[in-house]
C-alpha cells in the first residue's frame, strides 16, 4: 500500500508583507486547494521569528504533483504565492508514517470516517499508520 505523502514547504514572506495579509491570501486559497484530486488536508504555521511552515497531505504523491504543476495558474493564488521571499523556500515531500489526530471537537462521542479507504469507528483520538 502507498503511503500519504505530506508536502512541506518552509519560506519567509517579502519584506513588505504583513502576516495578517498573508493569512488573508493563504485563506483565499483554501478552496482551490480543497478541490485538488487527492487533497487530505493543510496547515499553515509561523515560528516567533517569522519562518512560516506549510504542510499539506496528499493521497499520493501523483496529487502532490499535479498541484504543484498548476498551482500558479490560478489567479486567486497570485497573492499567496506572490507574498513569498523565493530564495527562502524549502520544498520537500515524504511519506506519512504515523499521524494522530484529536477529536475532541467531534459533536458526538463517536463517529463513521474513512481512512486510507477503510471505514473505521473513532473515539476521542484517531490513530492511522499508513
């Protein structure tokens, strides 16, 4: 069985960009992204010292890929992608070993999800070992 990849990305943003633009930006995104065959899930995080940390989970890394190659065309893209200091950025992608995941903002005790195309019973905590 293939293992989720998870696709992070390091970067700092240009000197005249404000953090609450950029998460504005980042935001602005989050449909393009969520609509992206093989998506899981994004994060987006910033050190005290402004280094910004992405990871996104992708299916495989064929999504991984695709993104990637058509992430720029997308117009409501160009301000998050355009806010990034380029010579900043550390890309690398690799596969999902472990994850665990609080549900502690589930509205029942337990619930039906599918992971990794079996459909598990969670209960406070999901654990999934790719």
């Amino acid at each position: 069985m293939s293992n989720a990849i998870i696709e992070t990305v390091i970067f700092k943003l240009k000197d005249d960009v404000s953090r609450d633009a950029f998460v504005d930006a980042a935001k602005g995104m989050n449909a393009w992204v969520a609509a992206r065959p093989g998506f899981v899930h994004r994060r987006l995080s910033c050190t005290a010292d402004g280094m910004w940390i992405e990871h996104i989970q992708w299916q495989d890394m064929t999504s991984a890929k695709a993104a990637a190659a058509e992430i720029g065309k997308e117009p409501q893209n160009a301000g998050f992608l355009s806010a990034i200091d380029g010579k900043t950025v550390q890309l690398m992608h690799s596969e999902l070993e472990v994850a665990i995941n609080c549900a502690c903002q589930t509205p029942t005790n337990q619930e039906l999800r599918t992971v990794s195309g079996v459909r598990t019973a969670v209960a406070v905590i999901h654990l999934t070992f790719a």
